[in-house]
C-alpha cells in the first residue's frame, strides 16, 4: 500500500519530516510538497533552468503533471540548475499509516465489528501483518492515546 499525504496532514506530520521536506514546505508550502512527495518521493530530479528543451520536456513535463506553473518556478527559481532529492519521508508516512490504522479498528469496534474482524480487515488493507496491527494497538493502548490523527 503506498501512504500518501495530504496538506493538512502534512502540517501535522512536519516534525517527523527530513529537512529537505522542510525546505520544499518553506519554498511550496504544504499543498504542493505533498502532492511532490506523493508523485516523487524517493526520487533525484534535475531542472536546468534556462535550457529551452528541458523546460519543454524532461523534469519540467513531470513538474508540470503536480505543479502549476507558479509552484514550477518557484521550485526551479529556489534551487536554479541543482538536482534536486524529493525525500520519501518514510518515517513520517510510517507514523501517518499507523495513527489512520488506530482510527480506522477504532471505527470498526464503533460500528459493532469486533477487533478480529476488524484485523482481518484493515490489516491487508494497510498493508501490515497482523501482528503489527496487534503491536500498534497494544502500545496505542499502553500510550492511553485515544483513535484518531495525533
């Protein structure tokens, strides 16, 4: 299952996050950082400014397919003709998985499912084994957090 994020998880997710995600926040803002690290996470792009064929194609296009132009040359303007690494945030994403896991056996249970049926569910659906989700929810229990994001 890939995690993705959106803007205002994001936001609640920034201290997990690697400085080059930090920065990407500085320059974009969250809107476009999550839609980057959605499409490119884990990927090194180049964007030479100023050569005529690499803005018509090459990372320009891919830039272009999460990005509106304002976003592009902000991006390109802040980082000039540098390769650029869009982070993974695994970590982050990790935690974000996790905490939508809690909420989601948390939903079940309210709906009157039972924890087992409520594993047997979610946890191909997060992609996790089942004795992840029953670790997640051990140390969620230990932890006295209640269901839900942070």
């Amino acid at each position: 299952m890939k995690i993705t994020v959106n803007h205002d998880e994001l936001a609640q997710i920034e201290r997990l996050l690697p400085e080059s995600a930090k920065m990407l926040i500085h320059v974009l803002g969250y809107s476009a950082t999550s839609r980057l690290i959605n499409r490119f996470g884990g990927v090194t792009l180049a964007a030479k400014s100023g050569a005529a064929r690499e803005r018509s194609g090459g990372v320009h296009a891919l830039l272009r397919e999460v990005l509106t132009e304002d976003e592009s040359r902000k991006l390109i303007g802040y980082l000039g003709a540098d390769q650029f690494y869009i982070p993974r945030c695994d970590s982050a994403l990790r935690e974000l998985r996790n905490a939508r896991f809690i909420a989601a056996i948390a939903a079940r249970q309210d709906e009157g499912m039972s924890i087992r049926q409520a594993m047997a569910l979610l946890c191909p659906e997060y992609g996790i084994s089942d004795r992840q989700g029953w670790k997640l929810i051990r140390s969620s229990s230990e932890a006295g957090e209640q269901p839900g994001l942070f």
